[in-house]
C-alpha cells in the first residue's frame, strides 16, 4: 500500500457516488456535477493505479490533461444545451413529459424543408 | 507517518465534499462546493506528483467549470421561462 | 414507495460496482505492470525535443491525442455558437457596478495575462504548457466579460470562426508538413522539433482559450428569436 | 504512398471541418463535394494498397507503441473506410440539397459532419486503447451538435438525453482502459493481446473488458440501454439520421468487437458471451415490437435500427470458445449485417425524410394517399426494408444465413428463433407503412414535391442494399485481406 493506491481506492470510490448521483439525480445540472465527480475518480484511479510504486508516470498524467479537457468540453457544451433547453421549456430535468407544443394536428410544410 | 495522516485527511476531505455535492440542497451551494472539491482535487495532484494535472485542475477543473456551472446555476434558478413562451415555437414541429 | 425502491436499488448497484472496482484496483496493484512505460519514455525523451516529459507526450509521441482533442474542443465550440443567441454586448444588464469585481478585473487580468504567458514558456522543460495556460487565459477573458468589457470579436461571426480554428488549423499544417518533408505523420524534422512544438503550442493557447470563451459567452439565452450572424456571407 | 492515404484519412477531414467553419452554407457545400471526392479516392487507394501488400501497421509521429500511437490497417477496417465513404459521401450530398442554406445555424453542419467522418476514420483505423477513446468523443460531441442543430425545445431534449448517455458510456469505457494499463503498462490493442497470451503473465481482470463492454454498448444502444437512440434518432435532420443509424452507433460497436476478439478469449467468459447475445436478441424482438406501435414514421425507423442493431451482438456468443471457421463465419455474417444495415437504413432515414417534407407531417397515418405521388421514395423504404427483413437476395438474407450457418455450427439453436421473429416482426412494420400510404383520404392532394437527386440517393443506396447478397463474396473477401510481410502482429 502506497499513497499513490491510496488515492486510487479514493478515485473508487469517488466513481461509484458519482454514478450514484448520476443515475439517480434528476436536474441536469446536478447530474453534470456528478458526472465530473465520476470523471475526477477516473483520473485518480488512472494516475493512482500506475503510480502504485510511488514512481511519477508521465504517460497517465499526459492521458489524464487530455482528459480534463475533453470533459470541459462536454460540460460546457452540456451547460449550453440545458440552459437552452430550459429556457425553451421551462424543465431542468428530462424527467418531466415532453414539452407539449409539438404534435399539433396541422400538416405544415417544416420551414426547414427548401421548396 | 506525517505524509500518510496528510494523504488520509485529504482523501476523507475529497469524499466529504463529493457527497456534499451531492446532497446539497441547493443547487447554488452545491456548485460552490464543487469548486472547492476541484481545489481539493488540485491539492490531491501535487500529492500524486503530477504538478501538470494540478495547474489544469485548477484553471479548468475548478476555476472554468466552476464558474460556467455557477452562471448556469443562478440562471436556472432565477429565470422565469413562462415569459418567454410567446414566439418561442418557430416553423412547426420537427420532424 | 417506487422511488424508495429505486433508491435502494441503485445504491445496491453502486455498492457492487464500488466493491468490484476496489478489489480489481487491489489484485492489479498486487503484480507489478510487464511493460514499463515511463522506462521507455525516458529513453526516449531526448529526441522528443522537449525536457519536460509530459509535453513531450502530449504534442510529441501522442500528438494525434491531442489533435483529436482539439477537435473534440473545437466541435463543443461550434455546438455552442451555433446555438448563441448573443445578448447585445452593449447591454446594461451586462455590466456589472460590483466594485470588488471591477478591483479584481483590474488588478487581475493583466497578471493572469502574465501568468498565461509563463505557463506557455514554461511547458517545454517544467510544468505548465498550452492547456494551462489557455485555460488562464480564457478566465482573464471570462472576467473581463463579467467586468463588462465589450468583446466584439466574441459575436458570433467570422471572427470568433477563425479563433477557433487558427490553432487547429497550424496544428494539422504541421502535421502534414512533416509528411511532405518525408517522414511519417506528425513526425516533426529533428532540427525544428522544439520551435514547432513551442509555434503549435502558442497559437494552441489561444485556441483554447477561444473556445472555452465562446462557450462561456454563448451560454447565456436571451430573447432574440433568431440566431444572430455578424456576416451574412 | 501510404503516407499520402493516411493524411487523406486522418486528416483531410480534419482540413475540410475548419475550411467549411470559415464559410457559409453554400460554398461549405462546394467545398464538401470537394472533399467528398478526395475522401473517396483515397478510401479506394487504401483498398488497393492493402489488397496489393497486404494490412500494415502505421506508427504516428514515428513512435512505434506502446510509446506512441499506432494504426492498424488490415482488411476489415478497409472495409469499414469504405463502407464509411459509401455512406456518407450519400449523406452529404443528400444533405447540401435537403438543408435550407437560407438558415444561419445550417452553415455548423459541414464543420460539424466532418469532424464526425475525422472521428469515424480514427476509430476504423485506431489500435490504441486510449485515442479510440479521443475518437469516440469526437464522434459523440459532434453527433450531438448535430442532432441539436437549431435548437428547437424537443431536438434539445433528445441532444441532452444522448450526450447524458455518451458521457456515462465513455467514462465506463475511460475506466477500464485506465485499468488496463493499471495492469499491462500498455495502451495497444495489439500489445495488451500480446501480453496476455504470453506465458508467466498474471491473468487478466475480467472487470476492465466488463467496463469498456458496458461503456460501448451504452453507445451502441444495447437493450435495454437503448433508451436515448429512438428520440435523438428520430428528431434530428434526416440526413443526420442517416449518419448516426448507419454509422455512428457502428463505431462503438466497432470498438466493442475487436475488443472482444483481440482481448475475449483471455478476459472473457462463457457467460458474459452469452448475456450480451441475449441481450442482442431481446433487442431485435423488442426494438421491432416498439417500431411496430410509433405513430411517427421516424420513430418507425429509429426503433428499427434498435433491433437491427440488436443482431450485431450475436457476435459475442458465436465467436466465444467456436473453431476458427465457425468464429470466422460469425464474423463475416455481423459485418455484413453491418453494412447491410448501414446502406439499407441510411435508404430509410432520407426517403422518410422525403415522405414527411412531401406531406408536411412525420406522423405515420398522415401517409395516406402518397404512394400514388411519391411512389420513388416509397419504393426506396420499400427495398431498404426488403433488406431489414432479410428477404432474398438482400445483404440482410446474405448476414442472417452465415450467422444461422453459424449458429448451428457452434451448437448455438437458441439463436434461431431470434432470427426469424426479427424477419417476421420487422416485416409487419413496414407493411405497415406501406398500407398507411396506400389508403386514400380525401382532401389530403396537396403534397410537396422534393427534387429528384432527394429521391435518387436514398433508391441508390436501398439498390446497394439489395444487391448486396448477389456480391456478398467480394465484399467480406476485403475483410479477410491478409496482413503484409513485416508488417506488424
């Protein structure tokens, strides 16, 4: 047992209440917030995990920056989507119906079909 | 001996704040303490020999994410989207 | 009752997965890995061009990892933009009278500036490098937003497009440079390897810090129906 | 040569996303006709270099792994490169005419496409644990930019609701690599197989294979993970339903797949084969179950490409612990279920997008009457479905004969059934298409027409579709080119 595992096994479990929260949290924003908590885990598990004999490795840590950046640029892409979709419909999370303005009768040609 | 009571605290204090996140009541708090668990998380990287990941952790991690999350946070709280209902829906419905 | 139910059963699962991952993370640490990356790297950390070894991966021995992350960046950029509905940067509602804010912005960003700058030098021999600083960078911008700061070059148009791609866009002319000049894919000409990584690295900065700026500033929704164009053309 | 085809591959998407981001519509839609050719003349040339010396492996920046990051080019992903050329290149021109250049927010589309055909060439070709998980996210973001193109309320409920479901999948997927060089210290495919079959290695951890399965096949749409594909499938623009049917839940099955046959036999078990085959099969029952009952034609389609996809994992359980030819024989019948399903369904997507812009509506009822206006589109959904139930002499009849073949041959009968109620169910729901457009209503004359390159491409690739059981052989015959002397393994 090294420190390096130590933050490993915290990565553990860092993963599993952030899938916990992801799953289980209905606001968008709050399951973002788990999903970076989950994210965070990873990274610690994947730097933890190869550094177990207390050697810095800088392979994982490379992968790891990748990752970082790679997850904000979901988040940020996920935050304008909701805030978006709020602002649309009102609903911060996707359990609620869906928005009830579609499924009108009326056959209208979709302005984004060219003539 | 130091070191291993240094890593344990930070560990339990990275875990406390997860759940915290988690189970804040509200939304805006939790946000904040997201932001703090990034610089716990940047603390836990210098730990791990990895000053890299720590600069980025602290820059993107915590400081972009936590301000992009706080923004959208007060909005979704504040904003009232009955208002702006009218002239929303454009072109039909999609296909 | 349901939501009980379904609680409970998530926990369960969550416990499962944690025991699993936990008693996985256990036997693997328990036998030391048949191949040693860090060995091999640091054997060949001299000809990558950079002393810092997490830059010399980064943008030397997985270089394509990071193009293709760039890209990643750049696609999250334009979903942004394509949706913007950019609030007039004249808006009052913009400008902020917190005066703590308006000390910060003053006293700050020209030393985040700074700071950016020494960590894009600093990446080739200590930590530090594009990311970092580029994420400084974008947080001075996102402050100065905040301080009211009209960016005009933030609207979506032909301005912020070319922002976001200049860094990919000398990344890829690299990238297919070096092929031209004969040797594989991304395989920088030994004489100029440290310049180019420094050249991808600086205009990497700016992109990066674009796209995270754009998508800050593209957050936001406003009233305007229509997605707002600075060209039309 | 070869390093001029992986720049065409690699990175010519690449240069095509930020050209087309710098323009508009119109003339992103000139330059992508451009780069639509180069991009198939160059799938073509690596088809002839492999075929000519056989697979290669291609080390990037000229680091062999594990330090760097290495291709690997053999038959079947120059199957994949051009069943991708095929597709898309259709998709894209389909698009430049069907998108209204006239909307601000379309221009995103070129930028947005081509970063997905960058990120779909990166995984065919991609032999590092890590980097296919970089493509894997260059393909969800930008699938997900584009089913939200627009931003109309529902298209961003479904967007949401995907990209909730890739991040889940690449996270899972993201811990089993960090697993897996936990253990091996390396990142290869190749490498990690390598490993494990050598002697005096500690055996694998089946937890890391279980990670990344579970993380590709909630990209892939596995039942009962499926939930997210139907409403993001079915909102977005046809032509970019086309895409994410025919192709991009593909990639992480790809992945999935030569995880699987690479790594499998050391880390996987009897078991595991079997819960993914069973799970395959519950999908193509209640994937076509669903498709029969949606009220928007859409719907119809994007249910469907649930159950099709169901079959693909099939090849779990008959690759598992089988003699060779009979593992190789499953193999062949998936991939061909692969592109069967692609052409077949990409056919679907654009002439049910022609049906709905001609009568105005995507609800299935509102159909009536169409068959005697638009009888081309019809009779292109007609033939792609031919091909979903697995009529002769459809590619769809070519992949569930070898898989039956092998089925039997493994001793697997449970499959049988599966097979055939697949057929039969996906039989009745487009009949059921077929009949709504058949019925006359009155006061329902008035239809749009849409141009006629709309209709030919989707007749097109239902033709391919069809055909494709008649050159069955020569297709997987790419698939097996064999690997060339020196190079790699």
């Amino acid at each position: 047992m090294t420190p390096s595992l130590l933050y490993a096994f915290a990565g553990v479990l860092l993963c599993s209440l952030g899938l916990f929260g992801f799953i289980r949290l209905a606001h968008l924003l709050r399951k973002l917030l788990a999903f970076n908590l989950m994210g965070s885990g990873v990274f610690l598990v994947m730097v933890g995990l190869a550094q177990r004999d207390g050697e810095p490795d800088p392979v994982p840590q490379a992968l790891v920056l990748t990752g970082i950046v790679v997850a904000i640029a979901a988040t940020a892409l996920a935050v304008v989507l909701i805030r978006r979709y709020y602002h649309l419909s009102g609903q911060a999370t996707l359990a609620g119906p869906a928005a009830t303005q579609h499924g009108t009768a009326k056959p209208v040609v979709r302005a984004e079909d060219r003539s | 001996m130091i070191d291993w009571l240094v890593d344990g605290l930070l560990v339990l204090a990275l875990l406390v704040t997860a759940l915290a996140v988690l189970w804040s009541r509200s939304l805006f708090r939790a946000v904040v303490v997201f932001i703090a668990f990034g610089l716990l998380m940047t603390l836990a990287w210098v730990r791990l020999q990895a000053p890299d990941i720590a600069l980025a952790e602290a820059a993107i991690g915590s400081g972009l994410t936590g301000v992009l999350l706080l923004d959208a946070a007060r909005h979704l709280r504040d904003s009232r989207p009955g208002r702006h209902q009218a002239g929303e829906r454009r072109g039909g419905q999609s296909e | 009752m349901m939501r009980l139910l379904a609680s409970a059963l998530a926990i369960a699962v969550c416990l499962v997965f944690a025991g699993a991952l936990a008693a996985a993370v256990w036997q693997i640490a328990g036998t030391p890995a048949p191949v040693s990356l860090p060995g091999l790297l640091a054997d060949n950390l001299a000809a990558s061009g950079v002393e810092h070894p997490v830059t010399a991966v980064l943008l030397n021995f997985r270089s394509y990892d990071t193009l293709l992350e760039i890209g990643v960046l750049v696609i999250a950029g334009i979903a942004g933009i394509s949706m913007a509905r950019t609030t007039s940067l004249e808006d009052p509602e913009l400008r902020t009278s917190d005066s703590l804010l308006y000390a910060l912005q003053r006293w700050f960003v020209p030393l985040m500036l700074v700071l950016a700058g020494y960590l894009l030098w600093a990446g080739s021999d200590r930590p530090g490098g594009a990311f970092q600083a580029g994420a400084v960078l974008a947080a001075s911008g996102v402050m100065m937003r905040l301080g009211g700061i009209p960016m005009p070059f933030l609207r979506p148009g032909l301005l912020l497009r070319l922002g976001l791609a200049l860094g990919f866009t000398v990344f890829l002319l690299v990238a297919v440079a070096s092929a031209a000049g004969g040797e594989a894919f991304l395989a920088y000409p030994k004489a100029f390897t440290k310049p180019l990584i420094l050249a991808i690295e600086t205009v990497l900065t700016f992109s990066i810090a674009m796209v995270l700026l754009a998508l800050f500033v593209s957050a936001p929704v406003n009233q305007a129906l229509e997605p707002e164009e600075g060209d039309p053309g | 040569m070869t390093p001029w085809l992986m720049a065409g591959l690699l990175f010519t998407p690449l240069a095509w996303a930020v050209l087309t981001l710098l323009v508009n519509f119109n003339r992103g839609r000139l330059i992508s006709w451009l780069g639509i050719l180069v991009q198939v003349v160059v799938s073509l040339g690596l088809w002839a270099a492999v075929a000519g010396d056989g697979g290669f492996h291609y080390q990037l920046g000229g680091w062999p792994a594990p330090l760097g990051i290495e291709l690997r080019v053999d038959g079947l992903a120059v199957t994949f490169v051009l069943l991708t050329a095929l597709v898309a290149a259709a998709c894209g021109w389909h698009a430049s005419i069907y998108l209204d250049p006239a909307k601000a927010w379309h221009r995103y589309f070129w930028p947005l496409f081509w970063f997905l055909w960058a990120g779909l060439n990166g995984v065919w070709l991609g032999g590092d644990l890590f980097n296919l998980y970089v493509g894997l996210e260059l393909i969800s973001l930008s699938a997900v930019g584009l089913v939200a193109l627009g931003g109309e309320s529902a298209a961003l409920r479904a967007a949401i609701r995907y990209l909730m479901a890739a991040l889940l999948g690449s996270l899972a997927y993201l811990l089993g690599v960090a697993l897996i060089y936990g253990q091996f210290g390396s990142l290869s495919i190749a490498g990690v197989s390598r490993l494990l079959g050598e002697a005096g290695t500690a055996p694998g951890q089946t937890l890391p294979l279980l990670l990344m399965l579970f993380g590709l096949t909630l990209k892939t749409a596995l039942f009962p993970m499926h939930g997210w594909l139907p409403p993001a499938h079915g909102i977005a623009r046809s032509p970019v339903s086309a895409l994410l049917s025919a192709l991009v839940v593909k990639a992480s099955f790809y992945i999935a797949a030569r995880i699987w046959l690479d790594l499998g036999g050391y880390l996987g078990s009897y078991g595991l084969a079997q819960l993914i085959g069973g799970l395959g099969a519950i999908a193509v029952i209640w994937g076509s179950w669903r498709a029969l009952w949606q009220a928007k034609l859409k719907q119809v389609v994007a249910y469907s490409s649930v159950a099709q996809i169901g079959y693909l994992f099939l090849l779990f359980p008959l690759t598992w612990g089988v003699a060779e030819p009979v593992s190789l024989q499953a193999q062949q019948g998936i991939t061909l279920q692969i592109i069967s399903h692609a052409l077949a369904k990409a056919a679907m997507f654009l002439a049910a997008g022609n049906l709905i812009m001609s009568v105005g509506s995507n609800r299935v009822d509102a159909l009536a009457g169409v068959s005697r206006f638009l009888p081309f589109s019809l009779f292109s959904f007609g033939l792609a479905g031919v091909s979903l139930m697995g009529l002769p002499p459809s590619g769809g009849f070519a992949a569930k004969w070898l898989l039956l073949q092998s089925s039997l041959a493994s001793g697997q009968w449970w499959w049988l059934p599966v097979l055939l109620a697949g057929g039969l169910l996906s039989a009745a729901y487009v009949f059921r298409v077929y009949r709504a457009s058949f019925m006359e209503r009155a006061g329902t004359d008035r239809f749009f027409h849409p141009s006629r390159s709309l209709e030919v491409i989707p007749m097109i690739l239902a033709l391919l579709s069809l055909g494709l059981g008649l050159v069955a052989g020569p297709v997987l015959s790419v698939m097996v080119l064999p690997f060339g002397e020196g190079g790699g393994q």
